[in-house]
C-alpha cells in the first residue's frame, strides 16, 4: 500500500478500483482515504503516524502483475488488473488472502502499541483536527453543489478581468507561457492597458444588468437564497428586493 501511495494519489486509486470494489467489498478503498486524510492530521501536529496499513489481497496480486499489464494511465492499470483478479479461481486467490491475513495480525500488534503510547492530549488533539477538516470538507461539498445549482439556473457568469480580456487576445499564440504574458502585460503602457480596462467595464456593465434580470426572476420564483444578500430582506415573512439607503453621500449624488 505504501508503494502504492507514493505512485498514485488516493483519488486515483478510489476512483479507479470501483469496478473491482463493487464486486470485492472487503477491498477497502474508505481506507485509503481515512489513512491519508489521518496522516496530514498528525504531521500537523508533530504526532507520530500510525503503523502502515495492511496490503489487500488484491494489492498483493497488483504487485505480482504490475510488469505484465501494458498501460498509459493509472487507472487503467487497476481496471485491467481488475478484470484479471475477478477471472482467478478461489484457488489462485487463497495465496493473497493469506499474505493479507498475516499482515493484518502484525498491523493490529502493532496499531495496539502505537495507541498505547498516545497520550490523552494528542488523541483530543487528533479528534480535534478531524473534525474541523471534516467541517471544511462538508463547506466545500456545499459550496461546489451550490455553484452547479447555479449554473443549472442560469446565473450569468462574473465577468472577465481587463487582465483576463489582455490573456484572451493572447491565447492565439500557443508558445506563449504564462510568465511570457505576465511580462507583456506589466510592459505596457497605461494607454494600452486603458483599452482592456474599457473592455471589462463593459462586460461589467453588461453582467450587472443580466444579474439584476435573473435575481428578479429568482424572487419571483421563490428562491431568493439564492440572491446577493445586499440586494435581498425577510420583510413580513417575505422576500424583498432591498431598496438602498439615502445617506448623506447618497443625496450629495442625487442632487
């Protein structure tokens, strides 16, 4: 498993082997995650990690047919190994189940040991730790599942930087690097840069108009959770559009 880590990341090997798991169960992929998602945890702390988790049955055959399966991708690797796994006799599997078995006695000796020697503050530590990674893993599955629901609605997208509109024009050039456009770009002039300026102003512009429609069409819908808070309130236990404040600054404007 370990070698494995240090080729593919765990992403990988989740995403890959969840043909073989599907028909496999005791092949443990959740594993893979936890392990790693626990590692970054005590190194972050200056804990100790665990002892290095047993290799399944599976990946002890990966390794006999690692050099005999032809592939361009990590992925395919696993698929085609797969593939061959699932064709061996229960016979032909036994002598990887038992190389599994004997590492996992040795892992549960040694996972019993290194448990002992925690002490009670790094373990409240460690459950710390996890638990805000956990929360920050949940705001960003929200967040992403937020962003795909928006633009299942249509919600305009922002617009492009004057820098960004400069790349655009760039981009014709395939020999370019970044660091290349990056140069060109402080090199000019205020004049030259005003140009692209103008540009996002009216894509700006233009976006600002498009957003204001659809936020309208959101209220209308009843969906105001989805709207800029400084453009939606809850007034009498409904959705409003809020109408800006007149300030001393706002009436100097007016008049």
């Amino acid at each position: 498993m370990a070698s494995l880590l240090k080729l593919f990341s765990p992403n990988v090997l989740l995403t890959a082997s969840r043909g073989f798991v599907a028909q496999n169960p005791g092949f443990a992929t959740t594993q893979i995650a936890f392990f790693s998602q626990y590692s970054q945890i005590v190194q972050k702390l200056g804990i100790p990690d665990k002892p290095k988790q047993p290799r399944t049955a599976f990946i002890h055959y990966l390794d006999d047919v690692r050099a005999s399966i032809k592939f361009k991708k990590p992925k395919d690797l696993f698929v085609q190994a797969g593939v061959q796994w699932n064709q061996l006799t229960t016979e032909e599997k036994e002598k990887y189940y038992t190389e599994f078995k004997k590492e996992s006695a040795e892992y549960r000796q040694l996972y019993d040991e290194y448990k002992k020697n925690l002490t009670p503050e790094q373990e409240k530590a460690i459950k710390t730790e996890r638990k805000l990674l956990k929360d920050k893993r949940a705001h960003a599955t929200a967040k992403k599942t937020l962003k795909t629901e928006l633009q299942a609605l249509g919600k305009p997208k922002k617009p492009m930087s004057a820098y960004a509109c400069f790349v655009k024009d760039k981009c014709t050039d395939s020999h370019l690097r970044a660091s290349d456009v990056k140069n060109e770009w402080e090199q000019l002039s205020d004049e030259q840069k005003q140009v692209y300026k103008n540009k996002y102003i009216q894509l700006r512009d233009t976006h600002q108009a498009e957003l204001k429609i659809w936020e309208d069409k959101m209220l209308l819908e009843d969906k105001g959770h989805l709207v800029r808070k400084k453009r939606f309130v809850v007034k009498n236990g409904k959705g409003v559009v809020a109408r800006k404040p007149r300030g001393k600054d706002n009436k100097q404007k007016a008049e």
